[in-house]
C-alpha cells in the first residue's frame, strides 16, 4: 500500500520530468548492510519506491541511500564467488578481444566498477593496457593484488579528463551490473563521450527490465540498483550525450541481463537487434504505465504465495534455510516479512557476510558448512538466478530427501 509519505513524486534523473512511485517495498535497509546484534539500533532504512517515467521510459527509484553508505570499504559482494560468473566474464572478455580489440594498436581498454578483476583479469594477462575503476577499496585490493591497474574512485567527467591525460583516450570502456548503479547516468554519459576514441565503444550489461516484469523478479529492486534499464530507456538517455545504442545482447546471468553497446554518433551502424528489440518492448508495454501496476498487483501475489507456503512449514515445524545472501534477498525477506522463525539461517559462502545478520530481517548468515552438516528440509532458493549452478552442486541435499522453494518466476517446491 502505498501511503502519504511514500506517495510523493519527484523527477526523472535521466529527463527531469515528474514521476512518482507505482509501488513502495516499504521500509527497507541497505541490501549489502549486513550487521551484528550491536549494529541494529543504528540500522539505516529507507523508503523503496521504483517509479516509471513516462517520458523517457526509465524504471527508477524515487529515493536512494547515499553512494557512500552502499559501496565503501566493506562492501560485502565479491564477483569472483560464482563460477559461473567467472566463465561468464571469461567469454565477456573473449568477445570484446575478437570483436572490437583487432586493428588497433596498443587498444586501452578501461572498466567502470571493475570489483575484484573478474573481468580485467583476462586483459591483464594477455598484457592489454587497462585501467579498473573501482570505489569498495576492499574488493578493489583484491584486484591490486592480482596486478590489476585499478583506481579506487567515483566515474565522472572530472575522473575520465584524468584518465584522458594520464592514459590517452580509451578504445573500449566497459561495465556489468555497474551501469544501473549510478544515480549521476548522465554524468557518466557525459564521462563516456569524453574518454571514448571517436571509433571508440561502449559495451555494459545489466540485470534486463524486460526479464524483471515477465517474471515478477522484483528482488531486483533494492538501494543499489538506481535504475532498472531496457533498450528503449538505454538509447534515450545516451542519445542526448552524443552515444547511439548499436548492438543488444540478451544474457542469461543474473536471472535476465541486457548488454548493450554504445558508440559515438554516426561511427558504426547499428545491427537490426537494437529495432527488433525495440519492437518487442513496445509489445510488452515497457513503455506504458500500466505495465507497472499490473506488475505491484504481481508482487503482492509472489508475497502472499511465497508466506503462505513458509507459514505453513512452520506450522509444520520443518526446517526452512536460506541459500545464498543476495543482495536481491534483502528485498524479498522485508517485503515479505520473513523472519527468523521461518527461516533458520542463510547459508553463504561469503567471509565477510558469516557471522553476520541479514540486513532488516536479522536472519542470521552462516558458512557454507553449516549448510552441508546438517541438511535442512527445505532451503529457500535466495541465490536463484545461479540455480543451475547449484542444483548442479547440490544434489546431495536433494537425494537426502531436501527440497527447494523458488519464487521467480512462480512460488513452488521442487526437488
Ligand atoms: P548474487 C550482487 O547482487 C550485487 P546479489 C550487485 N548490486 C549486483 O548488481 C549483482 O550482484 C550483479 C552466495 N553463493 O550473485 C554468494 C553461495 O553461497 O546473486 C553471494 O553472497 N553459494 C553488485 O548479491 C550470493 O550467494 C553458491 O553456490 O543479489 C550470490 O549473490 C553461489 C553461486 C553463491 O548477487
Ligand atoms: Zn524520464
């Protein structure tokens, strides 16, 4: 329900026209604060409400944590801990050395919000010029330590003119789940223009707004994700920044990603995927508001399925676990009302989230080991969007008789 103070409007960060809420998740604290016993009386919350603008079709949250509360010296996500996710940015990196890097000399390729060197890494090896932008200095150390050029820093104008001067213009610049992140898109936009080579591109991908409607995954939303983006919101808010959109490439990581490839105006042509896909979101209604209230009715339906099947295991008395504190989780237990007393703990493979709380619901996070030792009934599928991965890993769980609850794109208990 939305209520007077979630109620109010405000502007489009791409436009600057009016918008205002089509739902509220509610009170909720920052998806990566995860905390201890003596942390939660200082606990941040906010209010998050995505709105859609009708102008220029960009999902977007009214209010947003500042920058510095999110990604900071602590930051609780490594890339690298997905095997999957490496293979994934291993072929991101081949792709970009066949299709962009040949014919050009001594190519400089930079990427924004580089974390861990997941990606960087593979350029690093092959002795390709490359610069990593990274604000968390702890994940960023880990790519330093890797030999991985990286500066810990906020992308702006201010920093792609240093990097001009220092560097020289950059053949490549790339992004994955960093772009969405950003409140100040278009001084990015702006940045891009100005560190790009005029036959420069740039290629980012991030979790795909098409995705997150078809299947009511809005555990998307959370206070890192400023924005959720599809191909019609990406070329607009590029366009008025010098930057076409050329190419889209639907992904199928993080549950449903879009990369998109941008180029300075009238360097390359742009391939017919960019007008196909633009058709099929004009058919999906991406670009029309009532796609988004039909979306919140959605939610509430997930919610409701997904504690109805929880209350009744606990009615039960079976143990329920969580699998992997996503960030993405932190929406669903607060949103939901998931508490400790439906779910025994979150299992994660993450040090620096062990020992920990969950953020909001307090559901405590253990090792990976506590998982194994002694086999729930049931875990509740947090890390859904790397279920292959996992069903793969986790099949002994299920010969002894476990069973997973998933909730995108439906509630069900599988086995
Ligand atoms: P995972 C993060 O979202 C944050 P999150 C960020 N905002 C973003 O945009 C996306 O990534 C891209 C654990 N795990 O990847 C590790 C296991 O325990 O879904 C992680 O804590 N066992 C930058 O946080 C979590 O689950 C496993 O076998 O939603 C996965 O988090 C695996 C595979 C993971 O991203
Ligand atoms: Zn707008």
């Amino acid at each position: 329900m939305l209520n007077a103070q979630q109620d109010h409007s405000s502007h489009c960060r791409i436009c600057n026209e009016p918008i205002s809420a089509f739902m509220s998740f509610g009170r909720m604290p920052i998806a990566n604060g995860f905390l201890t016993d003596e942390e939660i009386p200082n606990e941040y919350f906010f209010d998050l409400a995505p709105a859609f603008c009708g102008n220029c079709s960009m999902v977007q949250l009214i209010d947003q944590p500042q920058p510095d509360k999110m990604f900071h010296a602590n930051y609780a996500f490594y890339s690298s801990t997905s095997r999957y996710m490496q293979l994934h940015f291993e072929a991101f990196a081949k792709t970009v050395m066949a299709d962009v890097l040949p014919g050009r000399a001594d190519p400089f390729v930079v990427e924004l919000g580089s974390n861990d060197g997941i990606m960087l890494r593979h350029f690093q090896e092959r002795g390709i010029h490359h610069l990593g932008i990274e604000p968390s200095v702890n994940v960023a150390d880990v790519a330093r330590a890797r030999g991985i050029r990286t500066v810990s820093a906020f992308f702006n104008r201010k920093l792609a003119d240093d990097i001009v001067a220092e560097h020289g213009r950059a053949d490549v610049m790339l992004a994955a789940n960093v772009m969405c992140h950003i409140p100040d898109l278009s001084g990015v936009a702006a940045g891009a223009q100005r560190l790009l080579k005029p036959d420069g591109v740039f290629i980012f991908e991030d979790p795909y707004l098409g995705d997150m409607i078809a299947k009511t995954s809005y555990d998307q939303i959370y206070d890192e994700h400023v924005f959720i983006f599809s191909a019609t919101s990406i070329a607009r808010a590029f366009a008025s920044h010098g930057l076409e959109l050329v190419d889209v490439a639907p992904q199928i990581t993080h549950g449903g990603s879009m990369r998109y490839t941008l180029a300075p105006k009238g360097s390359r042509a742009a391939t017919p995927r960019v007008a196909e896909q633009l058709t099929k979101e004009r058919a999906q209604g991406l670009d029309k508001a009532e796609t988004y209230f039909q979306f919140k009715q959605n939610c509430e339906n997930s919610r409701a399925s997904l504690m109805k099947t929880l209350n009744a295991l606990r009615e039960q008395g079976k143990r329920v676990v969580g699998y992997g504190a996503t960030s993405k989780s932190t929406t669903v237990t607060n949103y939901c009302g998931i508490t400790p007393q439906h779910v025994e703990f979150i299992s994660d493979t993450t040090p620096i989230k062990q020992g920990k709380l969950s953020p909001g619901a307090h559901i405590p996070v253990r090792p990976y080991t506590e998982f194994v030792g002694a086999y729930p009934d049931y875990a509740l599928l947090f890390a859904w969007n790397h279920a292959a991965e996992i069903r793969e890993k986790e099949q002994a769980f299920i010969a002894a008789g476990g069973q997973w609850i998933v909730y995108v794109p439906d509630v069900k208990v599988i086995s």
